[in-house]
C-alpha cells in the first residue's frame, strides 16, 4: 500500500490526501481518543486497580511497630516466671555443686584419715608387745590417743556435709521434674543444665544430652557423672540433627 496516497474515511465520504505516515498515526491516534471515551473511562478504572494493587504491594515490607504484640497479662506473668525460674535453677545449681566438692572433699579427707589410723593401729600393736613400757612410750601411747581421737572428730564434719549434698540433691530434684516436662515441648533441643545453648552431644551410657560447655563444668564437679541422673559417664559423643 502506498501510505503517501492514502484514503480516509471522515464519517461521511471518504477522500484521500496526499501525507506522510506520522501524519496518519497522529490523526487515528486523536480519533480513538475523541470516539472512544467509554473505553478510556474502562481503562483508568483498570488502572486505578492497578495502581492500588502496587501500592499494597510496596506497603508489604512490615514496620517493627506494625508487628509488635501486646501481651496479656497471663502471658507476661508466665515469661517472668520462666525468667525467675531459669535464675533460681542456675543458683541451686551452683549450690549443689559447692555442696557436692565439700562431700568430695570430706570424703577424700576421711579416707586419708583411714590410712592413718590403720599406721597407728600397727604402731600401737607393736607397742604392746612389750609389757614393759617406760614413761616415754607412756607419753607416746597418750599422745597417739589424742591424736587419733582429733581425727576421730571429723566424723561429725563429713557428716554435716553428707546431709547438705542431700538436701541440694532434693532442691536440685525439684528443678529437674519440671526441666524434664519442658523439654517435652522443647523443639528447639535446649541444654536441661543451662537452659540456654542447644545440646550437642550425649552420654554414655545413660544417653542423656546436654552441650559441651556445661559437660565441661559438671564433669569437673561431680567426677563426671550424669547431673541427670548420677549415671557414671564412661565417655561423651557428639550428637547430630538431620
């Protein structure tokens, strides 16, 4: 078609003219807008619904403001108690472990004392062999007397001790029922002795988890024994999630 001979059609006749292309586009363009106003209306309605739709688009993005909850006061009062919670466990915990080095302690102690007293044992038995003591030997058989009697005296010490470590095992028990319901729910695999890191390896044989830096620190107290369950451990191995 030749586009510089071209025929348009005005409504009533049609006549050709003699113009250039951009000429002709122009002009269509001018009458679609002048004929079809109901189309143009359609279209900014659609456009509008456009328009709408990027601006909920761009409001996506949430401020802090716009997510942040109000708790109610039940909630707040259980997130305090979880807090005062985690608090006393973790002091009761040093508790029994202070409680359970003096036990050792005593323990160690006594035994030493033991050993002592099997030497002077011997050494008195000796003594008596012969009837005839003199007034040194006399002074020497008083002397290991006493002595043996102070040792004697430390009973009631690793007593007192012995009942501490008890009454910190039943505090320490308390926190531990309610640790073992927790991690129940727990799905995020928290530390049961600190509350706070994920566990990371599990022990043998008892099987029970806990994470390194607190094996590290309850192995050191109780001459590595489960905290869970007083288990001896044997040895530790790391532990995976899939």
């Amino acid at each position: 078609m030749d586009l510089n001979n071209f025929s348009i059609y005005n409504g009533t006749n049609i006549t050709s003219h003699d113009m250039n292309y951009d000429y002709i586009i122009d002009n269509l363009d001018q009458s679609v807008v002048s004929q079809c106003n109901t189309e143009s209306d359609n279209v900014s309605g659609i456009i509008d619904i456009k328009n709408k739709l990027i601006d909920i688009l761009n409001s996506v993005p949430l401020n802090k403001e716009e997510v942040e909850v109000v708790k109610s006061d039940k909630l707040v009062k259980l997130n305090d108690l979880y807090d005062e919670f985690k608090s006393d466990y973790l002091k009761e915990q040093e508790i029994y472990f202070q409680s359970e080095r003096e036990l050792n302690n005593a323990i160690n102690e006594s035994k030493s004392n033991v050993k002592k007293l099997n030497v002077v044992i011997d050494f008195m038995r000796e003594l008596n062999i012969n009837d005839c003591k003199d007034q040194l030997q006399e002074t020497i058989i008083e002397n290991i007397k006493q002595y043996s009697n102070n040792i004697g005296g430390g009973n009631d010490h690793i007593k007192l001790m012995k009942e501490n470590y008890i009454e910190s095992r039943k505090n320490i028990n308390k926190y531990l029922d309610i640790i073992k319901k927790l991690n129940h729910m727990n799905v995020s695999n928290s530390c049961p002795v600190c509350l706070t890191n994920p566990v990371n390896i599990y022990l043998n044989p008892c099987g029970h988890t806990l994470c390194d830096g607190c094996y590290d620190r309850v192995s050191m107290d109780n001459e590595k024994k489960c905290f869970l369950c007083r288990t001896r451990v044997l040895s530790k191995f790391p532990l995976y999630f899939s």
